[in-house]
C-alpha cells in the first residue's frame, strides 16, 4: 500500500515537530488577547473544553489521513477520494499552507528585527516612540523584506535537509529552548511587584463576564491555535511510523500548545498588571483590541511593558526584551518549518523532483509573495490595496477567516461520512492492536459536533451570531 519514504526518526521526535507546528505566534499574540477580552481564567477553563472538543478530533482527522496514505496533502486525501471532488480538499490545504507561508514570514522577519533592536537599545523610550518604530520599520521599503528573506533562507535551509535530519533535528533542539525561554520570561514577570493581580486574572475565574462570545472565542481560538486545516498535520503524519499511537500523540500535543498558550498568558499578564493599574479595564476595552492583540500586541505594547515593569533595573527589561523575541522567533520558526514542508512534499512527489529542489521553489515563490505583501505596509501600498485593506490584510483575512475553517469542516465530512467506517478505525486501532475504545465517541464528534462548532465559528466572525 505504501512506498519508502521518510520517517520521523523517534518519537519524541513526532512529538516535538507536530507541536513545533501548533506552536507558534498565535500561542503569543492571540491567546492573551482573547484571553483578557473574554474574562480571563474563565476562558481558559473554556478554551480548555474547546480543545478537547473540537482540537483533538480534528487533529486526529489529519493524522489518520496523513499516516493512511503516507503521501503528501494533496495526494493523501486523493487516494481517499477515490477519484471524487472530495480530491480537491488536499489540494486546498496544500493552497491555503503555500499562501500562509507567504505573509507569515513576513511577520517572522519583524521578530528578527526585535531581536536587533533589543540588543542595539532601540526600544527604549515611551509608548509613542515605541509605536512610531514599529510603524517606521513596518513601512520602509527594504529592511523587512531583507529580514524576512533570512527567515526564509533559514527555514529553507532546515527543510532541505530532510525529515529526520532536518526537521526533526531542529525541532528536538528549538522546542526545548522555546520552553525554557518561555518559563524564564514567564518566572521574571510573575515575580513584579503587582503581578499578582494578573495572575489572579489568569486563574481566577469570574463566570459573570462569560457570554455566547466566549464560547465562539474560545472555539476560534481552539481552531487556529492547533494549526488546523492548513495541511500541516496531515503532512506530518504522513512521516509517522505505522505503529505511531495516534490517539496519545494528539492528547500529548494538545497538552503541550495548551502548556505553551498558559505560560504565554504567564508571561504577559503579570508585567502587564504590574505595568497597568487598570489593566483589567485596557484589556476588555473593545475599542483597545488593535493595541493589545496581533502585532499591536507584540511590537507595540509589550516592549513598553517590558519597559514600565522592570524600570528598575533597565538592563533586565532589555535581557527580558531580548529573551521574549528569540521565544517570538523560535515559535514562528517551528510553525513557517510545517508550513513549508506542505508545499515542498507536494513539490517533490508530484513533480517527482528532489526534495532540494522543491524546497527550492517554494522558497522562491513563498518570498515572492512576501516581499508584495511587505510592500503593502510600505510607501507602494496604494497600489497593493484592494477594497480598503492591503495585500497582507487579505492574505490574513482569506486563510485565517475562511480557508482554515472550511478545510476543517470538509475534512470532517469526508472523513465522518464518505471514508469507509472501517478505513477510519484501522487507523484509529493501528489496525486492532489497540483497544480504541473512543473510538465511537470520536466518530460522532467528527461527524456531528466538530461540523457544527465550526459552523458556529464562521457564523459568529461575520457577524451573524
């Protein structure tokens, strides 16, 4: 049924690179945001339902196809489809992965710059001047096109070394740093003056806040922060070993994006608090959501916090500063590495060319659509503006409002219902040798309860619910 190809080498190796791929900056800049927008320790308690509900089925979708077929995107859910439409979901996905990759280096580069700036001391200075750098950077002509392109060339240079020597090699060194970052950033926050507060926000729940909103939110956010829909997982799973367990990986994942997402929240909300003394008020404030959310958040607010919370001793805000966008950096570098593999796997099986020179070209044409999308924030961006938002801004819009949410949603109609049922459990059961006894429990989450929370989700982003 299969042909040789490569394999990740261990298991800790699947472990790491899989989550290498859910982590990333959504972990950071979107988890908070949605945190401090929707109460706090009661979206978390929430958010945490949401993965088990819906993360964790659809991460299993992908694996059981990727590990079924042992193909790239494209072909793998071809081979399912038996010559159907329901062909063409593979190819969506390795579409919607090509056209993140895209802008997502783009902001990868910026993370790259942040490091420069830290340790050039460019980043001292009040809540205007902090803005007006980002802004300044953000719209010159070449200085992120030139960070973006090393970010590239850096990802491409892990790629083109193969599975098991190139991806699996990085991640196994990458996600242990990104982890010890995160908990040295997060223990030095948490011992501010005041950062009680906001660990108190964090862990506190206060359940008179929770609305509709926060279960859609924590839904959404459950969604994206997984990496699903993207052809990232199902690529991935497509190199695990046949006796792989598909149901503790997924388990063992998601409990490690969740433990990265918390220790996220560790890491921002104490400065902030001890930054802030209304920060509870800044953070539900709807009309604030552009400063404390996405780059707004990132680029813009935190360098400040960082500033406020250790004015004290200046020198440990810079080192807290430095250490927070070399996490930023590794995050982005572990998830564009995903995003990359999709399209080179599709490359170099369909065009039956070698794995250097289907990295190649996506390399190649992934910074093509980059540096466009770098312009759009530049002096030229009136004639990358369309309908009122930039090329970058519809880039995000399509693949992260409409492209990720629709090819979860097919993936569970055509895994619930067209694939074979007994296909889907041999899988499942590593063909019986495990007992599976979720099997049906997972079965009508896929076909039933996963379609209608994304439903909800599309719904509730354009405003109908």
């Amino acid at each position: 049924m299969t042909t040789e190809r490569a394999n990740f080498g261990t298991k800790l190796g699947i472990i790491l690179a899989t989550a290498g791929s859910a982590v990333g900056l959504g972990n950071v800049w979107r988890f908070p945001y949605m945190t401090g927008q929707n109460g706090g320790a009661a979206f978390l308690l929430i958010y945490i339902a949401c993965v088990v509900i819906l993360g964790v089925p659809c991460m299993l979708n992908e694996f059981i196809i990727g590990r079924r077929a042992q193909a790239n995107t494209a072909r793998a859910y071809s081979k399912l489809a038996n010559g159907t439409p329901w062909r063409l979901i593979g190819l969506f996905g390795v579409f919607t992965g090509f056209m993140i990759t895209g802008y997502y280096v783009v902001v990868s580069g910026w993370c790259l710059q942040y490091i420069y700036a830290s340790v050039a001391g460019h980043l001292n200075g009040d809540a205007s001047y902090v803005k007006s750098y980002f802004d300044t950077f953000a719209a010159h002509p070449w200085k992120p096109i030139l960070w973006m392109l090393v970010f590239m060339l850096m990802c491409h240079f892990i790629i083109s070394k193969g599975v098991e020597k190139g991806i699996e090699r990085a991640s196994k060194l990458m996600m242990p740093l990104l982890f010890i970052l995160l908990v040295v950033i997060a223990v030095a926050s948490c011992l501010l003056p005041g950062a009680g507060r906001g660990i108190s926000f964090l862990f506190n729940p206060d359940f008179s806040c929770v609305d509709s909103k926060t279960f859609l939110g924590a839904l959404g956010q459950a969604f994206y922060s997984l990496s699903l829909g993207m052809g990232c997982l199902c690529t991935y799973a497509s190199y695990f070993k046949r006796d792989t367990h598909l149901t503790k990986s997924a388990a063992q994942i998601v409990a490690i994006d969740t433990l990265i997402a918390v220790l996220a929240g560790l890491m921002i909300f104490p400065a902030f608090f001890a930054s802030y003394p209304d920060a509870a008020d800044k953070l539900a404030d709807p009309e604030l959501a552009g400063q404390y959310s996405g780059p707004g958040l990132v680029f813009i607010t935190l360098p400040n916090v960082f500033q406020q919370a250790f004015s004290g001793a200046p020198l440990i805000g810079e080192l807290v500063a430095l250490l927070f966008y070399s996490l930023l950096s590794l995050a982005a570098l572990t998830s564009l590495m995903s995003l990359h593999e999709v399209s080179t796997a599709f490359f170099h099986e369909e065009l039956k060319i070698s794995r250097k020179w289907g990295a190649a070209i996506v390399t190649v044409l992934c910074a093509l659509i980059g540096v466009f999308c770098s312009l759009s924030y530049g002096d030229t961006r009136e004639w990358l503006v369309f309908g009122g938002q930039s090329l970058f801004g519809w880039f995000d819009f399509l693949t992260g409002q409409i492209f990720l949410p629709t090819g979860g949603l097919l993936t569970c109609l055509f895994l619930g219902w067209y694939v074979p049922k007994h296909i889907v459990k041999e899988e499942f059961t590593n063909e019986g040798t495990l007992r599976g006894r979720f099997f049906g429990i997972y079965l009508f989450a896929v076909r039933y309860v996963c379609p209608i929370c994304i439903l909800l989700i599309f719904l509730h982003q354009f405003g109908v619910i």
